[in-house]
C-alpha cells in the first residue's frame, strides 16, 4: 500500500537536496507515490505573494503529508513566508528539531550532545503582524494564547513520554515579558504537574542558550515559544557538525510537513555540493509518521554508516576525520550502497511508528471576570520634552480619569521623568480613573473625540484590562 504525498523542490539547493533524498527513498524502498507542487521564488516572482497557487493547498490537503525542500522568500516586497503561511493554514502547531553528534566521526565541540528543540510554530512574534505608526517607530505584535500555550507544551511532555526522554525544559524570558512569556512558563507548570515522571525545568532564555551553546549534554528535550525556537534550533544543529545534518517535523492534528532546519544557500546552489542530510532526516521523521518505521529505521543505519565512513560533503568535511568529500549526488549513492548496513560505532537505530500522539483538544475554561480599568492613547508627537506632552495631554482628562502616565518606548517619562532618557516621536499616555475603578467604552471615545479636536495624533489605543480583579499590561518602565 503506497501512501500519497505532496512534494516540493523549494529554491537554491532544495531540488538537488530534495533529488538525492527521494533516490534513497527510492532505493530503500520506501511505499511512497508523489504530487509535485511548484512553491517558492519563482510563483513569487510571477506576482504572486503568498508563493503558492491557490490549487497547490487542494493538493496538500487532500494528501495531508508534505515533504518540503527550502524556499527562498524574496527580502521586502510585501511576500509573505511560504513557510510560516503553511505551519499557520494547516494548524502545524509543533515543530520537532532533533539535533545530536555523530563524535568522532563529524567534527563537534559536543560528542555527547542529543538533543530535541520542540518550537511552538503558530504564535509569537512571528506571527509578523507589524504596523509603522510615526515616522520613527514601528511595532511588531507578540501574541501568546493559552490554546497555543497548552498544545505545544502538551506535545513536548507526550513526546517526551513516548521517547523515553527524561527531561523537558523551557525557555522563556518571562522576566521581561511577564505577559507573554509568563503565560508560557506558568501553562509549563501546570502541565508538567502532570507528568512527575518526567524531570521539568525552567530557565530564561538568555542563559539557557548560552548553556545549551556551551554544556548541550545537559539538555534532553526543550520546549520554547516560536521565536526562540527559531534561533536556536539553528544554533543547536550547527554545534552538532552542520546546520546541514537536522530535520523538522511540523505536526498539526490532520496534516503534517516535512523539511530539512536550513534555508535554500542560494551560495551553494546548482552546484551539487550541500548536504541532503536534513532533508533526508525529515524525510525519515516522515517515513516514521506514516508508519514506514522499517524503512526509516534501514535508512537512518545506512546514512550513519556512510558518516561513520568518512564520506562527507563539503559542510563535515575535515583532514583527518573524513576520508572523501562527496558532492550531493554522490552522498545519496553512498547511502544507497550501504542499505542493509549498520554503523560500527555509532548505535545502529530501532525505530518502533510513531504513536500518533493522543492530545485533548483543548477545552476553553470558564471565561474570567474582565474590567475595563483604563487605556492607552498612543500619541505621534514630534516634540521632545515629555512635560510639553503632558500639558497638552492632560486637556483630556474628565472626571475621575486622568493621565497617570507617559512612556517613551516602555520607560517612564512622565511624570518624574529624567532629562537624560532617549524619546522617540511614539508616546505612550495611560488613562485611568484615580482611584483604578473600571472605566466605560464610552469614556475612551470621549477621550478620542476631544484629542481630535485639540489636534492629538493618537495612531493607537490599547484597553487596560483586569482579569478576575488582577491587572493584567505591563506597567511603564520605572513606574
Ligand atoms: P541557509 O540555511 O539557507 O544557509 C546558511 C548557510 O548555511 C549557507 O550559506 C551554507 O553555508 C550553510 N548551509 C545551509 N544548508 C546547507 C546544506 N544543506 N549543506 C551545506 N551547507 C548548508 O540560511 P540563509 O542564507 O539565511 O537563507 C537563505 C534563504 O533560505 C532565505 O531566503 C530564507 O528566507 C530561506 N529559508 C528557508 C527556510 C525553509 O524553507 N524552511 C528556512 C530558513 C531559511
């Protein structure tokens, strides 16, 4: 029984990564039938933004699992990545990097390193929700939520279950963004009660990516929002050897994408030199999704042994730890002929088909109790002392609600502000009622219609909000 999937062969390197990869299927004979989609710069280039036909998700859909070789998405323009657009459309909300060292036969400061980078895919700053508001200042839009919270920790712990991992740690940077980040780690908390076999920590992404730069052995398996995940996914696989060496499963509850960590190296294209490997890893983490667990298992032990060989592409190669610098085409060869092999040194692989993970859907909780207790005007003013501001601003105040304060990039400037701190043309002026009670809908268009009148530039609001009594913004910096 063969089972259909959707193929792409990206940019840059991707259809000569992506050729060496299905030759080795191939060989190996892995039960696969194909539809091949054109995505990426050419589709861009021909006007369309979103770097895929309209008829190409159909195919995608219908078949559910993608095997994707890189993509280059034009800088600027207004092209959206293809990438992000597809783990987003088909609701792939767990991305899984498997990174570990091949010692001694690639070259690593880590001989001991296995580790598993669980990224979040939907959410976070990459979302790329980004506004030009003044002249000087642009904003991006971090958005975390509990659903996206819950599933991927969720994931990383069932993941680490069915793995036999030991070990699941966050990284946040919740000392800064309390709000965001500290929905991250405190959803981590509570779903790593549930789970007392497995070992659970925390750290702030700053030092945790330096430990894992420095010490990866320390580390089993690590769950992080979507940008940091990002970051240092690329980080981890290159200290393994190669950001060539790893592959990415994207994992949603009905469709599945397959691909290698790296992008298109359009440097090293046509050239037939890089390095299919992380292509054929993610085509392997495929291979084990649709149960062809036999297969991946013949392959993974036939491409550790061609490592183990010291045949290399340009990317491993070294005097004295390789024997052969192979070109692409030549790598997927030695793979084939070592089908059936096992690595002598390396630990030869025993893959058993995935589990499908079996996740709750996510069950809404009983909705909190919301005050609207004040708001911020954001102001485009191109003066620079923030008491001016304030004089002009305060000419809104009614009743009890009141200009409590001004930021400047997040940092208090009025009141109390120091002569000393850098403004931007973006202030930020806080309403609230003096004594913090709710304030009304109404109250906030009153505000909007009489900084109308005295020629305000408000180019944003944001409502202040307490969740069940608790204040839940951020305050100004030094408030
Ligand atoms: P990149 O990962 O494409 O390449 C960076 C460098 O890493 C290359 O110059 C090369 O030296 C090395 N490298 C990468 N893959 C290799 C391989 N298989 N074998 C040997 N060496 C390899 O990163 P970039 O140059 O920042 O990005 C190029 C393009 O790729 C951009 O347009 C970017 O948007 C895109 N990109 C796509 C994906 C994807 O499709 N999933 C991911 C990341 C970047």
């Amino acid at each position: 029984m063969k089972t259909r999937i959707t193929i792409a062969k990206g940019d840059g390197i991707g259809p000569e990564i992506m050729d060496a990869t299905l030759r080795i299927l191939e060989a190996a004979g892995a039960q696969l039938e194909y539809d091949e989609i054109q995505v990426g710069e050419k589709v861009y280039l021909s006007g369309n933004t979103a770097g895929i036909a309209p008829e190409a998700w159909d195919i995608i859909r219908k078949n559910k699992v993608f095997l994707k070789a890189p993509i280059t998405t034009p800088q600027g323009g207004g092209y959206k990545s293809l990438n992000v657009t597809t783990r987003k459309f088909l609701g792939l909300y767990a991305n899984i990097r498997p990174c570990f060292s091949l010692h001694p036969f690639v070259q690593t400061k880590h001989p001991i390193m296995d580790v598993v980078i669980i990224r979040e895919n939907e959410e976070d700053l990459y979302a790329g929700i980004e506004h030009q508001q003044t002249d000087e200042v642009i904003q991006c839009l971090k958005l975390i939520s509990r659903p996206g919270c819950e599933k991927i920790v969720r994931y990383a712990f069932e993941y680490a279950k069915q793995m036999n991992r030991k070990k699941v740690t966050c990284f946040t940077k919740d000392n800064i963004m309390k709000q965001t980040d500290g929905l991250f780690h405190k959803v981590f908390d509570e779903i790593a009660a549930e789970y007392p076999e497995i070992e659970n920590e925390h750290w702030i992404i700053d030092i945790g990516a330096a430990k894992l730069a420095d010490t990866p052995e320390y580390f089993d398996v690590i769950v992080m929002p979507n940008l940091y995940g990002d970051v240092l996914s690329d980080i981890a696989a290159q200290i393994t050897g190669s950001v060539g060496l790893a592959g990415s499963s994207n994992i949603g509850e009905t469709c599945a994408m397959f691909e290698a960590i790296h992008g298109s190296a359009p440097r090293r294209a046509g050239q037939n030199v890089a390095n299919p490997s992380g292509l054929l890893q993610g085509a392997l983490l495929m291979l084990n999704h649709i149960g062809q667990s036999e297969i991946a298992e013949r392959i993974q032990n036939a491409w550790l042994k061609t490592l183990e060989d010291g045949i290399h592409t340009y990317d491993l190669f070294k005097e004295g730890t390789s024997s052969k610098q192979v070109s692409t085409s030549d790598f997927a060869q030695a793979v084939i002929d070592r089908l059936g092999q096992k690595p002598q040194t390396l630990k030869p692989v025993e893959y058993k088909a995935d589990v499908q993970l079996n996740l709750p859907a996510y069950v809404r909780k009983a909705p909190m109790k919301k005050d609207l207790i004040g708001v911020d005007l954001f102001v485009h003013w191109a003066g620079t002392a923030a008491d001016d501001l304030a004089v002009q601003v305060q000419q809104l105040n009614h009743g009890d609600l009141k200009l409590k304060m001004i930021t400047n990039r997040g940092i208090k400037v009025w009141p109390d502000g120091f002569p000393e701190t850098f403004c931007t043309d973006h202030w930020r002026c806080r309403f609230q009622n003096v004594n913090n009670s709710p304030i009304t809908k109404q109250q906030i268009i009153n505000l909007l219609q009489k900084a109308e009148e005295i020629s305000l530039d408000v180019v944003k609001t944001e409502n202040l909000y307490a969740f069940d009594g608790k204040p839940a913004f951020s305050l100004g910096q030094g408030q």
